[in-house]
C-alpha cells in the first residue's frame, strides 16, 4: 500500500459482511480524504473492479452464492466526504455494476 493513499491498493477486500438475510456486502474503507486526482480516481476503479472480479470468483460465488443486485452490494466508506469528482464517479459507474448485479454505494462516516 502506498503510505500516502487513502485507498489500500494491495488485492484484498477490506471487510465482507455476510448478512442474515443471505445477502453480503464488501466494504472499501477509505480513510482519508479521497481528492479529485485522476490517480486516485483510477486506483478506486481498479479497487472496485478487483472487487466485481472477487465477487464473480468461483470461491466467493461458493460460499455466498451468485450475485444479485437485492443480495449484493459493493459499498465505499468513507471517514470524510470525497471529492465531488469522486462521487461523480461513483454516480457514473453505478449503472454498469448494476448492469453486473452489484449495488454499488457510497457512504460518509464520520
């Protein structure tokens, strides 16, 4: 991971919660400010597709059945609102994962 980003960049998932319901949520943690850079805006699309690619493996697909988008959700914590670059971003990649059965959200924690 690069010490200055706010996104891990190691191919891991940060936290997957399996739910009651037969559902499952991975959750990005971002732990900074996530600013408008191209390069941090490419780094959370590679996050998210190694996520889609994580969810449509054969293992998590064993242990947590085929994606739908009712069961499915990818989401993207965040401690501090990201850039309004960021949540356009966001915003414009949502219908694709929706196209792929996966929620895609983004929330601020703070």
């Amino acid at each position: 991971m690069n010490p200055d980003s706010v996104i891990s960049d190691d191919s891991a998932i940060d936290i997957v919660g399996a739910r009651r319901d037969g559902g499952v949520v991975l959750v990005l943690v971002v732990s900074g400010h996530l600013g408008p850079s191209i390069a941090e805006q490419k780094l959370l699309r590679s996050r998210l597709q190694f996520y889609l690619d994580t969810i449509y493996s054969e293992d998590f697909q064993q242990e947590f059945g085929a994606p739908t988008a009712e069961r499915t959700r990818i989401l993207i914590s965040c401690v501090v609102p990201p850039a309004p670059e960021v949540i356009d971003l966001v915003e414009q990649l949502s219908p694709f994962f929706l196209e792929q059965s996966v929620r895609l959200e983004l929330q601020v924690k703070a």
